[in-house]
C-alpha cells in the first residue's frame, strides 16, 4: 500500500469518529459571538487527538499546533453558524446531528463544521503515520465569520505571531479546489425628509419617496457592472430598508437602506462607493439630504473582544500556474488519482483577508457542496469528511516538498 492509499484508509478508519465529533458539533448552538461551546468541545477533541498545543486566543479562536518546521502552513474553519430562521421550515431539529443514509444534517454541517471535523482528524492521521516534515501546520476555528467575513484573520495575521507560508480555506467546495472568490462591501444610505401631517402630504418630503428613487437606481446599477471571465459580474442588492416617522399618520423624515455590494476583478472600494454617489446622483434627490457611508464592524466576540473593521472585503484570487494552487491540485491526484475542477467561490470567506487584505496565499478545499449553506436542508455526505481529512493530513508534505 502506497502512501496516498495509505492516508485514505486511515481516514476511512476514522470515519465514525468524525461523525460523531461533528454531530457533536451541531448539537451546540454556536452563531457568531455566541461560539465558546463550540469551542470548548473542538478543544477537547485537539487534546484527544495528539496535537501538540492547543489554545485559545484572546478573540476567541481555537488553534491546535502540529510540528515546530521552517515552512508554517494554516488551516482554518470557522466554527460560528447563522441561524435557523424560521424554526417550522425544518423537517427535523437543526440541533440533533441528525444521521441517515451516511448523510448528517443541521445547522452548520456543510457551513462549515464539517471543514472543522476533517481538519482535526487530520492532525490525527498526521500522528498516527508519522507524517511531519519541516513544517509547522496550524490547525484554526475561527470565530465570527458570519458575522464579518475575514475579521478574525485581520487579528490573527495583524496582532498575533502567526505568519504563515499559506492558508487552506476549508469552506464547502463541494471537493473541488477554489482559488478565489469576488469581494464584498457593506454600505448604508441614510435619506432626510421634512415631516407633517398625513393629511397634507404636500407640506412636507417625503422620506421613503427619496429613499425609493435612489433605490430604482440602485437596481439599474447592478445591471451596468462589469464581469470578469473567472469570477463573474459583480452586484448590488438593497438588502434592507426602514424609515422613521413621528406617527402612522404623518409623513416620514428619515429612511435607511442597506446595500450589499459583490466586487469583481477590477472593482474597489474606491470605484464602488463612486457608483453609489452617481446612482444618488441618477435619482434626483438632492445630495444634501442623503449621507452615503461604508459600514464598520465593532461587535464584541463571545470572550468580550472588540476588533474593529471596515465592512469592505478585498476580491482575491490565486493565480492558477502559482505554486501553492499546484501543491493543492498535486496532492489532489496523488489522493484520488483523477484531475480536479478548479473553481472558484460564489459567496465570501477567511481569504478575504488571509489574501485579499494580507497578500498571504489562500487557497480552498472543502467537505460538502455550498449550495446547502444556510439551507433548512444543510448537510454533508460522511464520504467528504474522509476524503478531505485525507487531503489536509497529505496537504501539508506534498507543500513542503523541494
């Protein structure tokens, strides 16, 4: 038995463990800011598992250590989920790591726990086969993400010793490898208006009347921005909306929208906040009674810390010819003896500030399918747990490699 053959059926041998460790998992409610259960059962599996440490930092995130090499390789999850929304859209309980037909189901079990589970199993895989080489690989489940994509790296890679070679983004690729992703912005567009009685509407302006006609412009923009041939058109959406009224009866003096920007190759921050001001600009509305800003993210994590950003996540994408994007696609073929698909993320993740903000190269590969983030129907096949603990436990010698 070769190596890769190898590492394949270690991995089939842990296939219960990691079952059950991420069934675990999912029975404990972790949104953002609310993760520290979740954490304390990931630490509880690292030390039962053989890493070499395990700690938790001062925002939150778990990290488990294996070796003390020359090239640092970084593997992170993040362990926060969203919520359930509405509670009667689920045929089962999201909370019970409900397992059928070597399918489990729940909350978090494709976004992204199941990236969590493989990874430790990993490590273990990397003990029992005396995998080490001259490498330090640090095992991560970052908190806060779905919160604000990327801000638990912005502090590791900004305020911690942590500087690695590379990074893993274990995020749902449905076992492909994606180098990329398009970029995000966050912002609001506050609108004045001059109140006075419902009766008379035309003794005042109306709020909502201004807030909508910049809104129809919104709307025409997204059907202007460009594309890119890998990552695709970049968006906008108003995702949001509220007004302010002194009574039902009487017109509103403020409103609010919320726009949710998706940047492509090409697209800043400077140009898209310059095509919000001439959307403004497009609806007639009188500059003067509008404020556009980009949003900040200041939300303590569940220990108490505050790290505060700015909602703009950087597009990033890793060229395909590049070393590390050929060290993942090399240890793909050795593991499974077939060519990957190389692809790309539709939504946002980690590297939106592993790469797109810190130039570190980021690269993905991930357990279950992300059509099933966020769903009433998330699950993971106990297939993909196997194989991607195979890939992260080989990952890390086929990089290292001369």
């Amino acid at each position: 038995m070769n190596l890769p053959e190898e590492i394949l059926q270690q991995a089939e041998n842990y296939s219960e463990e990691m079952t059950d460790f991420l069934r675990d998992l999912i029975r404990i409610p972790g949104v953002s800011c609310e993760e520290e259960g979740v954490i304390k059962r990931i630490a509880e599996e690292m030390k039962k598992t053989g890493f070499d440490t395990v700690k938790t930092d001062e925002m939150g995130n778990i990290i488990g250590k294996i070796g003390d090499g020359k090239t640092v390789i970084a593997m992170d999850a993040h362990i926060d989920t969203v919520d359930t929304g509405n509670i009667d859209e689920w045929e089962w309980d999201p909370f019970e790591g409900k397992f059928e037909d070597n399918i489990i189901f729940g909350r978090g079990a494709s976004d992204q726990l199941a990236g969590m589970a493989s990874m430790v199993y990993a490590g273990k895989i990397i003990k029992d086969l005396g995998l080490e080489n001259d490498y330090t690989l640090y095992v991560v489940g970052s908190v806060q993400e779905e919160d604000c994509d990327g801000l638990c790296w912005q502090y590791i890679l900004s305020e911690t010793d942590i500087q690695p070679d590379c990074v893993v983004i274990t995020e749902p690729t449905n076992l492909n490898i994606y180098r990329g992703q398009r970029g995000r912005m966050e912002f609001g567009i506050h609108v004045r208006g001059v109140s006075c009685h419902g009766s008379a509407p035309e003794r005042g302006e109306n709020a909502i009347y201004r807030i909508s006609r910049i809104a129809l412009e919104i709307e025409k923009l997204n059907d202007r921005l460009k594309s890119d041939p890998f990552l695709g058109k970049g968006t906008v959406t108003v995702s949001y909306g509220e007004c302010q009224t002194p009574s039902l009866c009487a017109v509103p003096d403020g409103a609010y929208i919320h726009l949710d920007r998706r940047l492509t190759a090409g697209e800043t921050k400077q140009s898209a906040l310059a095509e919000v001001e001439d959307a403004v600009k497009k609806s007639g509305v009188d500059p003067d009674v509008v404020k556009i800003e980009i949003l900040q993210y200041e939300r303590p994590s569940y220990t108490g810390f505050t790290y505060p950003t700015e909602k703009y996540y950087p597009v990033w994408v890793l060229p395909e010819e590049s070393p590390l994007c050929q060290k993942a696609v090399t240890t793909y073929r050795e593991l499974f003896s077939q060519e990957p698909f190389v692809d790309k993320w539709t939504f946002s993740t980690n590297g939106i500030a592993t790469m797109g903000i810190h130039e570190v190269p980021t690269i993905g590969f991930g357990p279950a399918n992300e059509i099933y983030a966020h769903t009433i129907n998330e699950q993971v096949p106990v297939d993909h747990l196997v194989k991607a603990a195979a890939w992260y436990a080989l990952f890390p010698m086929i990089y290292t490699e001369k």
